[in-house]
C-alpha cells in the first residue's frame, strides 16, 4: 500500500497561508484601531499626564486604514498570479 506524502507541496501550502493572511486581514485591522482606545483620556488622567492629541489618533487610525489597504492588496496580487498559473489555458481544447 502506498504511502501518502508527509508534506504539501511548496505551491498549495504556500496559497493556503496565503488565503489564511487573507481571511485574517480585518482581524487584524479592527485589533489596531483598538489601540488608540487605550490612549490616556484628559478626563480620566491627571492634569499632569501627557495625553495623546486627537491629530495623532487621526493619523494613525488613518496610518492603520492605508496599511490594511496595501496588504490586502499586495496579498490580492499574490493570490491573483497563484491562481492564474494553476488556472488552466482557455486555448488549449479539453479532449
């Protein structure tokens, strides 16, 4: 009896992890913009304790938004030339 192979191959692996980067990608956007609700509130800290200004908040719920942006899209690309080099040739007859 034959024995299946103790490893994937390197491809389907690959385009796994990949599609699993994929479906963790708002996971991960909605845990960063959790952050600045960490922050140090004027209210409820003493008036001697530095607080983060609203521009900085601002800027990196919008540093975070551009990062999710980019990765979706270089993992969309990523996704897209695996599926295209499996994909089989559209000019080529099935007999």
């Amino acid at each position: 009896m034959p024995r299946s192979p103790i490893f994937l191959e390197k491809r389907s692996y690959r385009r796994r992890r990949m599609m699993d980067a994929v479906r963790l990608l708002p996971f991960l956007g909605v845990m960063l913009w959790m952050v600045p609700l960490l922050w140090p509130v004027p209210e409820a800290t003493t008036p001697t304790a530095p607080v983060m200004p609203m521009s900085v908040a601002l800027r990196y719920v919008f540093g975070v938004w551009l990062l999710l942006i980019l990765a979706s899209w270089a993992l969309w690309r990523r996704t897209r030339d695996v599926a295209s080099a499996e994909a089989p040739d559209p000019t080529v007859e099935p007999r």
